[in-house]
C-alpha cells in the first residue's frame, strides 16, 4: 500500500506533513467562515422573506436595500472582492494573511450567497402553512422559527450544502493571497514546482470533500422529508 | 355571537381596486351553522378571512362577543384567534409534523403539561376517529383524514368558532358528507359557532341552518335554510338552489315536448309547491275524489330540510275545467303554490 502510494504521489509522501498543515488549514476557514456565514445567512435570508410585499413583517425599505447590497455583493469575484476589502479585513483581525485573515473576505462572499440558498428555501414554504399558523394566533417571530425554518429543514441542508462547497472554491483562491490551505499547496507545492501529482492530489481529495457533503446533505434531506 | 357591520375590503392594484368586499353586515348567532355561499370570486374568502383579521377590513367593524377586534392590538388579537379555529380547502396541515404533532402545534404555550396535551391530543384524535394514524405523518394520508387531523387541530385550542373555508371542495362526494357530519357533531357536541364557506349548495342543504348569498362581494340574500329553499328570491340563489333539485329535468322536459308531460284537451301540466307542513296532508288523493278530476304525477321532488319537507309535484290533472279551477283553488287554500305549466 505504502509503496503503491509512494509510486503514485511520491512528492505528497515526500512532504506528508505541508500536506496535512494545508489540509486543516482548509477546514479551519472553511468551518469558521462556513459558521459566521450560517448565521448571518440565516438572518438575513429570513429577514428578506418577510419583510418582502406581503411578508409576515412587511418593511419595503429594509427588504429593498437587502436585496440590493446581496446582489451588489454576489456580483463581485471573489479575488476582486478579497483584495479590494484587505484594508477592512486588517482593521478588523488586524492581518490580511493566514487563516485569520481570510475569513472576513470568505464571510463577505458566503453571507450574500447562502441568504439567497435560504430565501430560496423559504419562499417554497406553502403560504397555506403561513396562513395556518396565524390563524392559531402565532405571533410573527413563532411563524418564523416554527414554520418557515422547520417547515424548510431539507431545503435549508440543501442549500447549506450547495453553500459549502462554494465556500471551499473560495478558500482556495484565499490560499493564493496568503491564507494557506489546499490552494496553497497546489499552487506552491505542485504547479510552480512541476509536480504535477501534488496537483492531482488535491483535486482527489476536493472530490471526497465534496462527495461526503453531499452525501450526507442527501442523507439528512431524506430523513427530514416526510 | 358575531357581528360584522359594514365590512368593506378593497384590494388596490396598479390597474384598477378590486372591491372584494362592499358592505357587508350579518350576524351569526352562538351554535350557528351559518353557510355562506357564492360563485368564484364572490368575495367569500376574503370575508371569512376578515373575521379573524387574516384579512383587514378597509373600512367596517368586526365585533366578535361585543368586542371589535379590529380595535385591538396585535397581542390581544392573537389571543382572540386562539378562540377562532379555522380549516382550508387544502388542509394547510405541517409536512414535517405527526399527526399528533400537528394536532398539538396550537397547544404551545398554553401552558399545559407534557401528559396534558398528550391525553388532549388522544382525545381528539378519538373525536375525529383517527387513533391508528397518530404517528403518520400528513402525506401518508387521504384527503378526508387530513382534514380530520385539520378539524381536531383547529378545536385544540378549546375554539368557540369554526371558520371552514371550502373545508370539503378537495374531497370526494362520500367524503365530503363524512366530514359534513364531522362538523354537525362538533356543532352539537361542544356548542361551537360554524362559518363555513362553499360554492356548492349541496353543502348548505346537509348542515346550515343559516344562509347568506354572496355575488360581487355582496351579500344580496340572507335568510334561515327553509326559506331560502323554499323561497328563494334573487336571482343567483335560484340558480343555487336548482343545482340540488332534480327539477331542472321536468324543465327539460317541456322544452323537448317530452311524450310524458303531454297533455290533452281538458287537462293542465300543474306544478305544485309544497312547504312548511302541507305536504303530510293526502291533498291529492282528497281532490281527486272531491272535484272529480283525474290527477296523475308526472314528475317530484321530495325532501326535507331542516326538519321540514319541502318539494314540488307536476301532476297532470284532468276533467271539467270548472273542477280543475276549483281544484287548484283547494290546493292554494292549503298554501301550496300551484303554477300552471301547460
Ligand atoms: N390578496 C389579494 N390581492 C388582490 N386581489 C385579491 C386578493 N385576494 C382576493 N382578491 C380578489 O378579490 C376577489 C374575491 O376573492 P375571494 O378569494 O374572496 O373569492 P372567493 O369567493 O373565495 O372565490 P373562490 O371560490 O374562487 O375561492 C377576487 O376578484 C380576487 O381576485
Ligand atoms: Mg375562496
């Protein structure tokens, strides 16, 4: 096994160890961003449905200007935005490097994106349930949490899925400005060494990543579809 | 009670303000069953959905046991919606809830315990005899059954008022009279004050005891159920009531000169109108014998309603037209309402 893998990828064996650094250094951004981002998502993908026309907390005003900022923000590369927020990035981790640094740019970038995965879950919600729920004297906040969010479960897991493996496309771009991880390694330790093994290495092991995502996003949407 | 007085909703778009409501004001009255009935697009959604505030009045009051919601806060209105349960064509029960889940949802809050609920729940269940299915969940289940589930979850909360919005127009004939039952023993068995909205007269006929017509987002006819079958006045209501009669058939057959309804010299295609409780009486048996006319039934429609018979009879009678004249004098002294066809 080991020398199948030493013939294989002999310059992943060769350095084992920048290999695993690069590996958690991706799953530490993409936890962190991935957990800022799901909060924020959550609020404000909630906060667009209801407070669009004929939502349960009608605000014009507040819905229009989210919608316009979610679309000024996923309109913008991730690299464009990653660099042009450096500044902002330093004055609030203080760097714009390592994996610190590159969580306030994932979060800019994911935030936009998973509040419209959650709009999108919310809005298949049947008004019918929405109408039912206030008709047994819910108040709006009760309508939210035990309808619109419970009622969207699969939907949410779906988009949370589709959202993480967009964060992953992103942490690796971060990896080209200083943050490390797997794009890093690629970069520096496959393409600009000629090693073209490392290179595939990376690629094979995104692709368990994202198959182990789905898998379990599919898995979870089952059990909570009835 | 409940009273609305003047209930207006208009709803304004770019184009032009659909008035789906104007002016509207009735009084249903504690263990009513009052039907509201009306084409597509009468306006009757809006108004069952604007006694509890689902929709807003533009203008009028909404006065539910001498009190008008439309006055009270949110808080306190909610409080007011616990009291008025409310069931849809389309059930609108919780996909991912049990049965017995959904039958709770309402009882959150309200302070019960956890056995509380669970024993309500149960009993519920038993109400609207759905004990096997407590752990199915919605999708696993018939329309008729889940508007069951519907039923027991809009009386969890202890409701003194049932709003039913075309509770039974997603269901099959034999259904819909299961769940019609369903709601007259509800009505019986704990007092409760039904509104049930429907464009199918059918409805009407197997349990309200109140009617009102509803066309262009006005109530143009409003009577108790006896009446407005036995003497309906508008137009619209007419036709309603034609729907569940079989007599549409006999005007067929005049019109295609049926050879049943032929009639000779000296003799006369008569309808009769049978209300209140002159149906009981052997009226053409008696004139037969006393006018010395030949009488015979051509066409009826026989039943009763709200406790009443009610119906109508074309019979062909024949004989000297001095005895039929009488004859049909004799049948109007019982108040029957004679209208000579041919
Ligand atoms: N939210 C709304 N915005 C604008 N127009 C509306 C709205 N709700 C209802 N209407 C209009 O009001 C009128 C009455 O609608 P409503 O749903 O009360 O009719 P209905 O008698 O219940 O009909 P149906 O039998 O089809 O359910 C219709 O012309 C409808 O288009
Ligand atoms: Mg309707």
């Amino acid at each position: 096994m080991l020398d199948l893998l030493n013939l294989l990828i002999p310059n992943v064996m060769s350095n084992l160890n920048s290999m695993w650094i690069a590996f958690l250094q991706t799953i530490q951004m993409v936890f962190f961003a991935g957990l800022i981002s799901a909060i924020f998502g959550v609020f404000f993908g909630t906060v667009m449905v209801v407070t669009r026309q004929g939502g349960i907390m009608e605000c014009k005003p507040v819905w229009w200007v989210l919608d316009k900022v979610v679309n000024l923000f996923r309109c913008i590369p991730f690299l464009i935005m990653a660099i042009a927020m450096a500044p902002v990035t330093r004055m609030i981790v203080g760097t714009s490097i390592h994996v610190i640094g590159a969580i306030p740019p994932l979060v800019v970038a994911t935030v936009p994106f998973f509040s419209r995965q959650i709009e999108s879950s919310l809005l298949e919600v049947d008004p019918g349930l929405i109408e039912a729920s206030q008709a047994m004297g819910d108040s709006p906040m009760q309508t939210i949490f035990r309808v619109y969010l419970k009622e969207s479960i699969p939907g949410i897991i779906r988009g949370s899925s589709i959202t993480l493996i967009a964060l992953i496309g992103y942490t690796t771009i971060s990896g080209m400005l200083g943050a490390g991880g797997l794009g890093d390694y690629a970069l520096n330790h496959g393409y600009f060494r000629y090693k073209d093994d490392v290179t595939l290495f990376v690629i094979f092991i995104l692709l368990l990543i994202t198959t182990l995502i789905q898998s379990f996003s599919d898995f979870f949407c089952k059990k909570t579809t009835h | 009670m409940i009273e609305l007085k003047h209930v207006t909703k208009t709803f304004a778009s770019k184009e032009k303000d659909v008035h789906a409501c104007k002016d509207v004001s009735l009084t249903i009255h504690d263990g009513d069953i009052y039907g509201i009935i009306g084409f597509s697009g009468a306006g009757k959604s809006t108004l069952v959905r604007c006694i509890n505030l689902l929709e807003r009045p533009t203008s009028g009051e909404v006065i539910i046991d001498g009190v008008d919601i439309t006055k009270l806060s949110e808080k306190e209105l909610r409080k007011v919606r616990k009291k008025i349960g409310m069931i849809f064509q389309h059930f609108n029960l919780m996909p991912s809830r049990t049965v017995a889940q959904n039958i709770a949802y309402p009882l959150k809050g309200s302070g019960l315990s956890k056995q509380e609920i669970n024993k309500k729940v149960d009993d519920l269940l038993e109400l609207v005899d759905l004990k096997e299915k407590k752990d199915a969940y919605p999708s696993q289940l018939s329309g008729g059954q889940k508007q069951r589930v519907a039923i027991a979850r809009s009386l969890a909360s202890d409701p003194t008022v049932l709003l039913c919005d075309e509770a039974t127009s997603a269901l099959d004939p034999q259904t819909t009279q299961s769940i019609l039952n369903l709601l007259k023993e509800v009505n019986k068995k704990l007092n409760l004050t039904i509104v049930l909205i429907t464009h199918e007269m059918a409805v009407i006929k197997s349990i309200c005891n109140q009617v009102a017509v509803m066309e262009n987002g006005s109530i143009v006819e409003q009577s108790n159920i006896y009446d407005l079958f036995a003497n309906p006045k508008q137009q619209v209501t007419k036709n309603f009531v034609m729907t569940t009669s079989s007599m549409n058939k006999l005007y067929e057959m005049i019109e295609s000169n049926s050879p049943l309804i032929q009639v000779k010299e000296n003799e006369k295609l008569i309808l009769l109108n049978y209300a209140n409780n002159n149906a009981d009486k052997a009226l053409i048996s008696e004139v037969s014998r006393n006018f010395s006319v030949d009488t015979s039934i051509v066409f009826g429609n026989l039943e009763v309603i709200d406790h009443r018979p009610l119906g109508s009879l074309a019979i062909i009678i024949g004989g000297e037209s001095v005895n039929v004249d009488a004859a049909i004098q004799y049948f109007e002294s019982y108040g029957v309402k004679v209208e000579v066809l041919k």
